[in-house]
C-alpha cells in the first residue's frame, strides 16, 4: 500500500464504509486516498451513500 494522500482521491472512510462500494470495493481500496474526493468537489450537498452518487463520483 502506498502511503500519504493524492490530492484528489477517494476521501479515507471507515472500515464499514468501504462496503458501501459493494463490488467496487476492492478497486476503492487499491486508489491512493486523497485530501478531498471528485465527490466533494463536485457535488457534496447532492450525493449521499443512501442514493449510491457519491460511491459513483469517488470511483
């Protein structure tokens, strides 16, 4: 694994989060974390985990 952030990446979340990504999950994992994730930076207020958008935008 590396270490350190990327600047854009998936935002770092819990261990119970990564699940959220379902069949993704492993893909998320392998990603360099970033500072801030295309979800936040796009549409924060928008996407939720309930809707499955923010999964979306930070893969």
């Amino acid at each position: 694994m590396t270490k350190g952030l990327s600047v854009i990446g998936p935002r770092p979340v819990t261990l119970e989060e990564t699940y959220e990504y379902g069949d993704a999950r492993e893909e998320v994992l392998a990603c360099k974390p970033g500072i801030t994730g295309w979800w936040a930076a796009t549409d924060r207020n928008d996407s939720t985990w309930e809707s499955g958008q923010r999964q979306a935008r930070e893969l």
